[in-house]
C-alpha cells in the first residue's frame, strides 16, 4: 500500500509543480509579447479649415463685359474635441497594428458680407458630425521592459471618413491619411498588465468629405487617452 501512495503522491507534485510553473510563466511573461492587446480612448482634437473667399457677381444691364459685386462668402469649419477609442495588437515586442474610431461634431460657418444694398453681415451655422475610421502601423521607439515607464512611439496610416450634415440629409465621405508621435507613460511598469496615459500629435490629411473646396487640406491633431496593456 505504501508504494502506490508514494507514486501517487510523487505525480501529484509534479503536476503542481508543473501546474505552478507554467503559471508562473504566464503571469511573468514579459509584456508586450506577440499576441498582446492594447485598448485606449479619449479626447481628440482636431484642427479647423478655412475656405477661400468667394464673391457673387451680377452682370450690369446692357453691358456684356464687367458686372458688380452683389455679396461676398467666407467658410470656416472650426477645431473642435471630440472623442475616440483604439485596439491594437502586437506583432512584435515593439510593433502593433491598430483600428480606431474618431468622433467630433465640428461647427460650420457661412459668414455673408460687403452686401451690395448695404445689408447687415450675417453668418449662417451648421453642425456636422464625423466619423473617422483609421488603420494605424505602431512603431515604438523603445523597448517596454520591466521598469521603463516612458515609451515613445511613431504611427502612421489611412482610414475612412464620414461626414453627416445637419438632420442627416446630405453623406459626404473620402479618405484619411494620418502621421502622429507620441509617448506612452506607464503607472505599473513592471507589472503584466499595465495602465498607462498616452498622448500623441500629428497632421492628418483629409481627401474628400466635407470641404468648401474639391482638393485635399492637412490640419494638425492631437489627443490625450487612457491606455491598458495586456
């Protein structure tokens, strides 16, 4: 009876040891790995265009050349914060791919002037909400091994653009094209799972949507998130 009781015993204990370590190894596994997620989101900001000046003109009568000013226009889509949210998954120890998602309700402005009867100047508004999907590439600068608690990174990528207008009555959509840096600053540095901010600045590259122009406009972005590594 004593033989089997040690056998039994003696497997038991290798396979909680082997249990324990392969635990361990779990639990310890340095972070990031190949396969790691990351999620973030927060507050997002984005810069304002200007469009050009236009000037309505009427013909003078009996005259087939030249004509008189009737008004002028100037638009003006102003910076506005807005909200936003991002996945990743690493690749690599030091390279993630990312999607996320842009949220901002900017306010158009159509400003009416110089009236040719001497009318008071006038402006007209409008609120348009956008969406921005994007597909980011991640490329951080410095390894995330225990104890570094600042991770500087780059990103660059392209993402899809929806703007409604007011009452949802007019789709306009185009392409994105973005490139940020940023840092990443972790509370836990040497923990598994880190909570950290992140914070990251760029331009971004608008081609189609809304516009008081049909060509492409650059205006710059930035945003400040919560970000949890696992």
């Amino acid at each position: 009876m004593r033989r089997p009781f040690v056998a039994v015993t003696t497997v038991a204990v290798v396979l909680c040891a082997s249990a324990a370590l392969a635990q361990g190894r779990f639990v310890y596994r340095d972070t990031p790995h190949v396969g790691s997620w990351e999620i973030s989101g927060g507050v997002v900001w984005t810069g304002g265009v200007t469009g050009p000046t236009s000037t309505a003109e009427l013909t003078r009568n009996g005259e087939a050349d030249g004509g008189f000013d009737l008004f002028t226009a100037d638009g003006e889509m102003n910076g506005r914060m807005g909200a936003g949210a991002k996945i990743a998954v690493f690749v690599s120890s030091s390279v993630a791919v990312e999607g996320g998602i842009r949220f901002s309700q900017p306010v158009v402005s159509y400003r009416l002037s110089a009236d040719a009867e001497e009318a008071s100047d006038i402006t007209a508004q409008e609120n348009l909400t956008r969406y921005v999907f994007t597909g980011s590439l991640l490329v951080h600068l410095r390894r995330m091994s225990p104890g570094v608690s600042a991770v500087p990174f780059v990103a660059g990528g392209a993402g899809y653009v929806r703007d409604l207008h007011q009452g949802n009555e007019l789709l306009e959509t185009g392409k994105e094209f973005h490139g940020l840096v940023g840092l990443k600053y972790w509370f836990n540095s040497t923990a598994p799972a880190r909570l950290g901010i992140r914070g990251e600045a760029g331009v971004s590259m608008m081609d189609g949507g809304f516009d008081f122009s049909d060509k492409s406009r650059v205006v710059p972005i930035a945003s400040a998130s919560l970000v949890y590594l696992f």
